[in-house]
C-alpha cells in the first residue's frame, strides 16, 4: 500500500511504500532531506510530522528520539514508516541533489597505518569514472550479506584521484579487522556514494567553528582544504579531541594550516593523555574547551563529527550558549546497524 506524503514548507508530495522509510522514498524521487547515520541512531533526520501517523520497525523508539519528542510530533524519518498520508515538515537540501548516487568498484592503492588503530585507505576509481561529491560526504561500502560499512571521505573534491578514508579498528567489527587483518592493495571492493548532507554551507560568512572526535577528523580535514582551495576568507577554529596524544594521528596537519593559513586556528584537545605524552595543551572532553573559548555562539555556525556522546553533549552546551540549530551541522558516527 502507498501513501501520499506532503513535504512542507515546499508543498512537494511524493509516494512512500508502507514498508519503505520516509526518508528511501524521499531520496528515490529525487528530493534530499538532512541524513546520515540512516539507523536511527544520529538523529540529522528529525523532523515533524504535522498530520497524520508513522511507526518503527518492531514498534521500537530508536535512540536518536525521545518519547516527549514524539508525543510533540517529532519524528526520525530514516526510520519512520507511514500509516496514513502524511504532512510533514523537514528542511529540504538543494546543494546535494544534482549528485547521482552511484555503485562503483574500486582498487585498494594504498594501506597506511596512522595510528595503532586508525588506518588510511586510498583507493582508486575505474578509469574514465569519477565520483562528483561535497567535501563532508561519506560512501558505503557493499559488503556481503547485504551488510554496508560506512566511511567520510577525508580528501576534498578537487583532489580525487584517489579516495582517502581514515578506519578505525574496532575488535570485532565486521569491516575493520578485516582491514587491518586481511585486505590488501590491489584488491577490488564495491562503494556506493556519495551519501550524507554533511558539508560546508557558503549561504552566510558567519565564522566556522568545527569540532572533531577521533576518526571525526576525517570529513573536517576535506572540508577545511576545500574551503582553503576556494580561497574562502571565514576565520575557521578546529577542534580536535582524542584520548591520548598517539590518537591525533595527523596531528602535524592541521599544526602546518595554522601556520599557512592566518584566518586558520587548530585546538587539540586530550582526554586522557598518558604521562609518556608530556602533554601541556588543552585536556578535558572537547566541547568543553570550545565553550569556555566561545560563551557567546550566536554568531557562529558549527560543524561536528564523531561519536555519538560528543554530538550530543556539544549539541546541549552550544545551544544553551546562543547557537541556533539552524547553524548547527553533525554527522554522528554511529556503530554500524545490520
């Protein structure tokens, strides 16, 4: 069974199967609502359903929603199904819909460890193939079984000739101790992408604030040498926060921006720094030091990405310090669902 489902404020109706999310049908017809994680653990995808009734597969609330926010009519729409038409209201974004989702194989061309349990992959793309993205975007992997593996992409657009990925080892994961373990360069994997709405908006010259937890990094690292290779003249503050110093696997990086670029300024942020680290800069949880540095966020937009905790956590502090959620941006790197 089909139902109608209107998008407001755009007045855009598309159909979505009653087995199909809200967000799958949206995306089939070509209109791209805010997403990421796409298993309801996130929560880029919430929006409000104005009239009508939806549900979740097993009737489970999924984490990224409270029970008050869906007795107010908020709902998760990479998860939620319809049970009558509907009107909803979601922001829609432009910026991505021009750019196919497209299902490649690639080569593995290169394996380097960053850190004991972060690797970098590089990978190639079929000649005379390209994979137009945004800097901020991820790709899937197709993995057996139906099963995908999510990954930023860490270099920008206008340097992708190779695809640069930073994986973190997680003992047990399905695709990482398979990448630490058994892949090697040349071998042929299967990408979809490019997915996400996460990446720099240009609607504004607002200074940019972004903030990083571990393999976070990655999509930061993209956007910031894109911004740097479009000459985009808006102060833009760093923060990076790992556990020990080993973590900030590409520490140097970001340490030769700021010296290079004067409107560039990086903050690394330890948690934890081991006693061998000789660490004297900034400790404690990262959203932490960006509060104390910014008490007034009202005039800035914010970019963030990494684990779920760090989200959340930011998300309440910036916004009882002035940050609009309209100026607020996440990709949530939530454990993968199969």
């Amino acid at each position: 069974m089909k139902y109608h489902v209107t998008l407001k404020p755009s007045d855009t109706v598309i159909q979505v199967d009653a087995r199909e999310t809200i967000l799958q049908a949206a995306l089939n017809a070509g209109r791209t609502l805010p997403y990421s994680c796409r298993s309801g653990t996130c929560g880029t995808c919430l929006g409000e359903v104005l009239q009508g009734r939806v549900a979740y597969p097993d009737n489970q609330r999924p984490t990224a929603i409270s029970e008050t926010q869906m007795q107010s009519g908020k709902a998760l729409f990479c998860q939620a199904r319809p049970l009558s038409d509907l009107i909803i209201k979601v922001r829609e974004i432009d910026a991505v819909a021009d750019l196919k989702v497209r299902t490649l194989p690639c080569r593995v061309m290169g394996l380097q460890r960053l850190a004991p349990d972060v690797m970098q992959i590089n990978l190639r793309l079929p000649n005379h193939e390209q994979l137009p993205f945004l800097a901020g975007q991820y790709i899937d992997f197709l993995l057996r079984d139906s099963r995908r593996r999510s990954f930023s992409l860490a270099n920008p657009p206008h340097a992708s000739q190779h695809l640069e990925l930073h994986v973190r080892h997680i003992p047990g994961g399905v695709f990482s101790d398979f990448a630490f373990n058994k892949l090697k360069e040349q071998a042929i994997l299967r990408l979809q992408g490019p997915l996400g709405t996460f990446f720099v908006r240009h609607d504004n010259q607002r200074p940019i604030i972004m903030v990083g937890g571990g393999t976070g990094f990655a999509p930061l690292k993209a956007m910031v040498e894109d911004l740097f290779h479009h000459g985009i003249e808006r102060p833009i503050h760093l923060y990076w926060g790992a556990r020990a110093r080993r973590d900030l696997y590409l520490h140097e990086l970001p340490l030769r921006w700021a010296k290079q670029q004067p409107l560039f300024e990086y903050t690394p942020v330890l948690s934890a720094p081991a006693d061998e680290d000789g660490w004297n800069g900034r400790s404690g949880w990262v959203h932490e030091a960006v509060a104390a540095d910014y008490p007034d966020l009202s005039g800035h937009e914010v970019y963030m990405s990494g684990p779920p905790p760090m989200i959340e956590a930011a998300k309440t502090a910036f916004q009882a310090q002035g940050l609009a959620l309209e100026h607020l941006y996440y990709d949530a790197f939530a454990p993968a669902s199969d």
